[in-house]
C-alpha cells in the first residue's frame, strides 16, 4: 500500500468513525427532548420549567467548546474525543436515578459534555483532508446532528416499551461501546497538533477578528435554532396537533433528520460555490418557513349580507411538518456553510475558531427552549417560538448585507461597494 493510498484510508476511517461518535454523543445531548415529556408530566412543569431541563445539556456542551478546541489544536483529537466520551458514561447512567426537579438539572450538567465533541472533531476531522475538501469532510462529521433524529426514533420506543428510566441506561452502554470502537478506528498525527511554542493567549488572538462574531451569529441560527427547535417539537406537536409521544416525535423527526444528514450535502455545496453564497440563501429560505410557521391558528367572525361567517386560518399538520422539513434541510445547509467560512478563514487555528463559533451556535440552542417557554406562558400561543427565531434570523439577514452582501459579488451579478466594513 503506498503511502498516499494509507493516508487516504487512514483519513476515511477518521471521518467515518467521528461521525458515528458524534451521532452517539449529539443523541445523549438531546435526550431530554424526549424524556422530558413524562419527566414534566410526572413533576407538574411549567413550560418554563421544561425549557430549562431541556436546556441545561445544552449549556455544559456549549460553554466546554472553548477549551475542548484548543485541547484539540494542543494534544489531538483522537485523545480528547475519547476522554470526553468515557467522562460521559457514568453521568447519563446516573440521570435513570434522577427523582426530583434539581436531580435532572445538575445530572443534566454533567450529561452536557457530550456536546462538547463537535469542536473536537471539527478540527480534528478536517485535518486529514486537503482545503478543497475540508468543507466537504466538516460536513460528513456534522451529520452526525441527525442523532437528534435517532433520539426521536429510538427513546419513545423505549419509553413506550419500559419508561423513561431505562432510556438512560441504554443511552450509557451505547456511549462506553462507541467511545471503544472509536479508540480502535481512528489515528493521531503529530504534524496536525499546534506547536507547543504557541501560547493560549496568542491561539484566541484570532478572536478578535470581526468575522468571528459575524460567523457566530450565523451559527447561533442554523445550530443554535435547530437544537432549540429539535428539543421543542415533541412536545409542540403533542400540545398542537394532540399526537401521542411516538406519532408527535416521529412528525418533528422530519426536522431534525434532514438538519443533520443533509449537512454533507451542504459541506460539497459550499465547497463548489463558496460559503457566503450558500449562507445568503439559507438565511432566505429560513426568514420565508419562519414567517409562515409564525403564524397562529386563528378564528374570525366576518358580518356579511347572509349573517356572520367564520373564518379559520392556520397551518394543519402536513404543511407545518413540509415547512419544518425544508427549514431543516436550509440549516443543514448553513451549519455546513458556516465552518466552510472557517475553514477558508482560519486553517491554522480551526480548533479555536470552531469552538468558540460552536460555543455561540449551543448557547443559542440553551437559551432558545427556555425562551420558547417562557413566551409560551406568557402569550399562551405556541408558534410564539417561531416569532422569536423569525425576528433573529431578520438581525442576521441585515447584518449579511452590510457586511457582506453589498461589497461582494453574488451569485454572478457585481455587488455595490460598500463603505461599511
């Protein structure tokens, strides 16, 4: 076997087998989105209450990226994703234990650092393969979203067939095999690490580069909404549309799946017309679903010549899922774009920049439910959450154009320059 024909398999089995453990770690991480539905009905929650316990994984995975990131640049990413998945194991086994409210949010805590894996094999996955195809490799790994997906699948089956406390303990056996199986198919390679003579504090030098916060912005939406919304649906179709726990996660399945599996297709996308393009037309995509997924259901009297006549207007269930389904497959698409832009941006300090865009995107999906609660207790109308997201992806929208949009061409038509920077 030469040597390009080995390093070439070498990185297949990298990507092939990060993708799986994020597949795994991404399903624990939002194990509550299913759970949580008879762990609130058990302990009388607020839908306040429920955003919070949903939420609380998603704040651990979020403010861990950082430093799992620069750990990355630092030791490798084979050591610390393998690391981070045997400190998972005991914490999820414990949360079938849990009995009261403060049990689930402090276990929750612990539970979270599985989300920190994705800035560890961002980096560590993109490594392996050259910069035209970074976009591409980035993608493959971030499918590993559709745990979500999986989640939806296989807890209500489980809760159904046992209750929720064993969804846990499957959850934790399923976590010690994969992080196994990682140790045994993946690599190191010492020419990835960063040199040992780079400081921390000259790796988050590259932080103070506006792009970065720009990028976070973006990420905040496509990651941040979709984790937000993939913990939301369950229990919005079970109060909506009346559905029972496995009919309501196997509909909002068909936002999560597509959110995660078609990120690939986005990493080649962004790889063949660049990440700015695909980002422009997601954030479009998202403000045109959003706005229709806003409105909510909503009853008139009209007085006419033949007496009052009501009116109903408001999506059924086959157009909100078909609107959730393709706002899916554009975040698909923008989680791509975004780290295509890193990628392009900061090659030498991926880890970094990862982490700290990741770390933006999970702080998106931890305060999102614990809005989407907080509206919803206080307006009483459900698609109040899809007001909220419409009203962020509008900041994003204007922000892209000022920044980007008029100082660049698009799409083969010459932009106007623009004196912003």
């Amino acid at each position: 076997m030469s040597v390009i024909t080995q390093k070439n398999s070498k990185a297949y089995s990298v990507l092939i087998i990060s993708t799986i453990a994020f597949t795994v770690c991404f399903m624990v991480w939002m194990m509550f989105g299913v759970i949580g539905i008879p762990i609130k009905k058990t302990l009388n929650l607020s839908a306040t209450q429920f955003g919070l316990l949903t939420a609380m994984p998603i704040l651990t995975g979020s403010l861990v990226r950082v430093p799992l990131g620069i750990w990355t640049d630092r030791y490798g990413g084979r050591i610390v994703m393998f690391s981070l998945m045997l400190a998972c194991v005991i914490p999820i086994w414990l949360m079938s234990y849990a009995t009261q409210y403060w049990h689930f949010l402090m276990i929750g805590l612990f539970v979270g650092l599985a989300g920190g894996s994705f800035s560890v094999g961002t980096p560590y996955v993109a490594r392996w393969f050259p910069k035209n195809r970074q976009g591409f490799a980035m993608g493959v790994f971030g499918a590993g979203n559709s745990g979500a997906a999986v989640n939806k699948f296989l807890a209500p089956a489980l809760v159904v067939a046992f209750g929720w406390a064993v969804v846990p303990q499957v959850y934790a056996a399923v976590m010690l095999g994969a992080a196994i199986l990682f140790w045994f198919f993946s690599y190191s390679n010492s020419t990835h690490l960063v040199t040992t003579n780079t400081s921390f504090k000259e790796q988050l030098k590259a932080l103070k580069d506006p792009k970065v916060l720009r990028y976070c912005q973006y990420y905040s939406i496509v990651f941040g909404g979709y984790v937000g919304l993939s913990l939301w649906m369950v229990q919005y179709y079970v109060g909506e549309f009346g559905l029972d726990i496995r009919s309501a996660a196997l509909l909002a399945a068909c936002f999560s799946l597509p959110g995660g599996v078609l990120r690939a297709i986005g990493g080649w996308i962004s790889d063949k017309y660049g990440a700015h393009q695909v980002t422009w037309w997601v954030m479009w995509v998202s403000w045109i679903c959003l706005f229709l997924l806003s409105y909510p259901q909503t009853e008139f009297i009209i007085q006419t010549i033949n007496g009052p006549e009501t009116f109903r207007i408001g999506l059924n269930i086959y157009l909100f899922t078909a609107l959730l389904f393709i706002l899916g497959i554009a975040w698909a698409f923008g989680k791509a774009s975004v780290f295509k832009y890193i990628g392009d941006d900061f090659p030498n300090n991926i880890g970094t920049i990862s982490g700290i865009v990741g770390l933006a995107g999970g702080l998106g999906g931890f305060v999102l439910p614990i809005l989407f609660g907080a509206l919803l207790d206080i307006t009483g109308i459900r698609s109040s959450a899809f007001m909220l997201m419409y009203g962020v992806v509008w900041v994003s929208l204007i922000w892209m154009y000022f920044t980007e949009v008029r100082r660049s061409e698009l799409m083969g038509g010459k932009a106007i320059p623009s004196l912003i920077q």
